[in-house]
C-alpha cells in the first residue's frame, strides 16, 4: 500500500509531484515483490495543522489497524506528517500495536523508496 500527499493542488514535473511520489512507491512495491494492497492520496492538504482533515490518511490507516496490510510505503516521511519524525514513529507505533493485537505478531512496516 502506498500513501502520497502533496499540500497544494497543482500537478508539475516536481520529483514530489503526486504522480512522482506514486511512480517511486510502486517501484519499490515492484522491486520488493510485494502485492499492491491499495493507493492513498490527499492532494490539496496540509500535513502540518491537526486540524485539516485528511481522509484518505484516515482510510489507509482503517486498512492497516484492520490488518489488510503489512507494509505502508510513502515517497518521504515529510508526506506523511509534517510534524517530525516522533510524529511519523508515533503513527507507526499505532499500527503495529493494531498489527500485534489482531495477529499477535507485529510485521508491518512504514517505508519510504
């Protein structure tokens, strides 16, 4: 499964462009040999304010507290949370509690190519 974001609504020939972060992820679901469980995308919202909702996050993070997924990749830890890496380990953390709890086993994984 893959997750981008990008903050503002504008498609360019950025390497953080949405159609950049996917290309990069599903590379490196291809070079891993892994199943494809799924895109996310929240185009046109922060990953700094709490506040902005970002339902696409939301519904990638249902998926893996519900255990459809073991790996989540993101072109950078800046498209996940804007607030840090203790943000990003905080989510992390989250999941791979879910993960225990339902498989008794924690073998999820967040990545970035």
């Amino acid at each position: 499964m893959s997750y981008i974001r990008q903050s503002r609504k504008r498609e360019d020939d950025s390497a953080s462009s949405p159609e950049a972060q996917r290309t990069k992820c599903e590379a490196l679901i291809a070079a891993k040999g892994w199943d494809n469980a799924g895109h996310f995308a929240d185009v046109g919202k922060s990953g700094w304010d709490p506040k902005v909702v970002r339902p696409e996050f939301e519904e990638m993070m249902s998926a893996v507290r519900a255990v459809h997924v073991d790996a989540v990749v993101v072109f950078s830890l800046s498209r996940l949370t804007r607030q840090g890496a203790l943000e990003a380990m905080l989510i992390n953390e989250r999941a791979a509690a879910a993960a225990h709890d339902r498989r008794n086993r924690g073998g999820h994984r967040l990545l970035q190519p």
